[in-house]
C-alpha cells in the first residue's frame, strides 16, 4: 500500500473531467423542489397493469412446436428454454425458461453544466414491473425496436443526442450485460453524453446534480435499475489524492474516498486481477443450450402462466398494460415475477486504510463470457431450501447477521421494470474482517472503476454496488435517506 499522499490535489490526464464531477457530487441539497415535482409527475402520471394469461396477450403467440412466446412483429424479445450443465457445481444441471432479447439498447444520460455544475436529465418513468409506479430513469431507455418504432407509439425523446453522438462530448459508452440469470447474452449500450447549448425539458424530465441523485440512492425503489448501471460507468478516479478525502466525515468515508484514487493502492495488481478473471474463465466447463420452452423439466404451464413445480424461483406471467405518458399508450406482454425478494451486498474491508470489496467469480447462464464479478452475495434466501446446502452463499450469514453499526448502506432498489415485475432486491453494504475465498478478491473502487470502461467484467448488480458505494461518498448522505 502506498502511503497517505497529503492535501494536495495531483490529478490524472483525465483529472479535469473528474473534478467536475466530483463539484457535482458535492452539489446536493435542495431537494425539496425535486419532491414537489416528483409527487406531481406521480399523481399526472395514469398507468394500470394488470395479470393476463399468457395465451390471451394482445400481439403475442405461442409456437405450437416449440412452446416459445415471441411477438407477432418477430421484435422486442422471446420466451424460450435454457439448458444448463456446470460440472462440479453445487447445482450440476438445470433447465429454465429466460428471455431471449438480441437487440441492444440504449441506456443514456446527458449532462450539461448550469453554473459550472455537471447535472443529469433524468426521466420519472413508468414501468409495467415497477412496484410503486414511477421510478428516477435515464435521459434515453430504449430497445432498438422502441427507437425504430416497431410498436408504431411515437418517437423516444433526446434519442438523437446518444445515436448522433459525435456532436457532443461522451463522457461513457460502453456495452454492459444485464442479468445472466433471466437473459441470455443480452447487453445494453451505457452512455453518458455532455451537451452545451438548450436542451428542450419535457414535463417527465428533470436535470439533478450528482450529489442529488447520490442523496436520493437512500430511498427505496426510486433511482431504477437503468439509472444505476449508467451512473456506475463515471470516470470519477482520476486523481492522485481524490477531493472527497477532504469532504469525508468519519473514517469509512475517508477510506472509501481513498478506494477512488491508483495511488494509493490495492491488495491485488490489476494484472493480477485480470490474470485471475481469465483463468477462471479458461477453466470453468459452462455448457448452455437454447432448448424449446415446452418441456423443460419441472417447469409447468398452468393457469396462463410458467411456473416450477417447487413453487420457487420465478414465474413467467402475462401483463396488460395501460400508460398515458409512454411512447405507446398500451400493450401486453411476458414477465418474470420473482418468487420473494433477493440480497445483494458487497462486504467491505478497509486494508491499509483503503476500502475494498469483496468481489466473487460468478457464472450464471446468460452471461456471453461465462462468468463475471458479481457482489459478495446474490441470492434469493427463500430459493436455497430448493437447493443442496452447498448452494448456499459463503458469505450470506456474515450479511445478514451483521450488527447494525456495520451496515454502511441497506436499501430495497427494484431490478428493470420493463421485463421483471416487482423484482426487488436488498442492497447492502456490510463492513466486516473476513477473509476471501476461492473465486473471491479484494478489490477497490478505482479497480473497479476501471473494469467498468470495458465490457462484460462486471455483472449488473456488481454495477448497481458500485453506484451505490458512490453515493455514500456524498456528505450526510445517511441523512437524507427515506428507507
């Protein structure tokens, strides 16, 4: 570990962008007039979802061979089966059903200065899976067929400042994956893009500084999915001694804000770390086969919907779908309802007065390299009494039985509402002295950061941590959190 570098600030090439971030980052009080606008987008904002068997969904068939369900446009995405075989896991075989999406989309923020502030264009948007109706989303989130139009509703707004990005200044863009478990080889294009000059504010949208939007991480179910895997990829570490050393307020914030800096230090080198990414990826034995849906064992169709015969895991349901202030005012579709809520946390560990997290090597079927960093834990606890005992999480009792004063950050953030329905998970951080495993490493933000500017290293809830972990970098952040 290197030593404390003093208050000198000593920043990178790209130290410039980053101290305009982390200016911004400091930038968050005043959310009262968030709140005002937020309850007055909630109220204006008419939607109704309702169940529906997925043999009656409007648009929508079911192949009499195969069992899939696509739309009738051959776009959007399918329901097929999955068939998985991992030698030596705690779970050898299994099949499943998972959404099949080729497209990839755009999730995209723009950012403009307002007084020499960076701020974000957020969108308050209404998703069918969404458990309280409108949740804090990108500026742009969008498939390619909603962006081509397929569901012939009207255009997305700002598109052209992310597909016509060579006019403006990226910030980020890059390809990430979402969850493995219920997609396979699905990827959406992460974009953060600068714009001078007026930008139009239609009445869904509102332009909040960083250290807003890391206030507002401590409210449950509000900054969605799309927004965190997006606020994830921001170059905030190039620095030799990060500024927000200086904000810090007690010792945790000031080892986190020495997590965001190369300088000083990590555990592992980063050739280390990707040497042993690699070789876990060169050794792991992951067949997956794309199989019909009808058939799969132990999964049933019944009462128009996909269920295992446990009871467990998840269902696929059918949606019908009413919402004024979408591109298309109505629709059905397939979902998957998760059966019980999830944990997902990352267990930190301040090493020579650097906090790192404990990151693990996780396989899940969908994933186009076989395995990516995923959190300490991911897990649905109520799912493991399906499972043989060694499918329990190493560290799931560390994270639950954690006392209070070692939980950093608990919050119940819903996953994407445009194809889950109420998938909701725990987020956590938990500070504990444990010691890694096999197919665990320690590892701090700025590595992590650096991960994030290529594709396919980090998983989506991993993504989601990271975001997180930011915003507890944002002063009295604790303070302002509706849990």
């Amino acid at each position: 570990m290197s030593p404390h570098r003093g208050h000198a600030i000593r920043s990178r090439p790209n130290g410039r962008l980053t101290a305009r971030i982390v200016r911004s980052m400091l930038a968050g009080d005043w959310l009262d007039e968030f709140w005002a606008w937020f309850a007055e987008r909630s109220e204006r904002t008419a939607h109704r979802v309702e169940r529906a068997s997925l043999d009656e969904l409007a648009g929508w068939s079911r192949d009499a061979r195969t069992g899939d369900y696509a739309h009738h446009s051959g776009k959007f995405f399918r329901v097929t089966g999955i068939d998985v075989h991992v030698p030596g896991a705690a779970v050898p075989r299994w099949s499943q059903p998972i959404i099949v999406q080729p497209e990839i989309g755009i999730l995209g923020i723009l950012v403009k200065e307002f007084d020499g502030v960076l701020h974000c264009l957020m969108q308050a948007k209404f998703e069918p899976g969404n458990a309280n109706g409108l949740q804090l989303s990108p500026t742009v989130q969008a498939t390619r067929s909603n962006f081509q139009r397929v569901h012939r509703g009207k255009a997305v707004p700002y598109l052209e400042y992310f597909r016509d990005s060579a006019r403006h200044r990226v910030l980020a863009d890059v390809l990430q994956s979402e969850q493995g478990a219920w997609f396979y080889q699905k990827c959406n294009r992460n974009m953060i893009v600068e714009v001078d000059g007026d930008v139009p504010v239609g009445e869904n949208f509102r332009w909040l500084t960083f250290g807003q939007l890391h206030r507002l991480f401590g409210v449950q179910n509000l900054i969605n999915m799309d927004a965190r895997t997006v606020l994830s990829c921001l170059p905030f570490t190039g620095f030799d001694r990060h500024p927000l050393s200086d904000a810090a307020e007690d010792d945790f914030r000031l080892a986190l804000a020495r997590s965001c800096s190369s300088a000083e230090g990590s555990l592992h080198p980063m050739p280390e770390i990707l040497s042993w990414i690699t070789g876990i990826r060169a050794q792991s034995e992951v067949t997956t086969r794309v199989v019909p849906l009808a058939g799969l064992p132990a999964w049933h169709r019944n009462d128009g919907r996909i269920s295992h015969e446990s009871g467990l895991f998840f269902d696929v349901i059918g949606v019908d779908v009413a919402a004024g202030s979408r591109e298309v005012t109505g629709w059905s579709q397939p979902m998957i309802e998760p059966i019980g809520d999830g944990v997902v946390a990352f267990v930190v560990r301040r090493i020579g007065g650097v906090l790192h997290a404990l990151v693990h090597a996780r396989v899940e079927p969908g994933y186009v390299n076989v395995v990516e960093l995923a959190p300490t834990v991911q897990c649905t606890p109520g799912n493991l009494r399906a499972l043989p005992p060694a499918a329990r999480p190493k560290y799931l009792d560390t994270v639950l039985d954690a006392p209070s004063e070692q939980v950093r950050y608990a919050v119940a953030l819903s996953e994407e509402g445009g194809r889950f329905y109420r998938a909701i998970n725990t987020y956590l951080v938990v500070e504990a002295d444990v010691e890694d495993d096999a197919g665990y490493r320690w590892m701090p933000l700025h590595q992590l950061a650096d991960l994030l500017k290529h594709s396919n290293y980090l998983n989506v809830q991993a993504r989601s941590l990271v975001a997180c972990l930011q915003s507890l970098s944002a002063p009295s952040v604790a303070a302002t959190a509706r849990r």
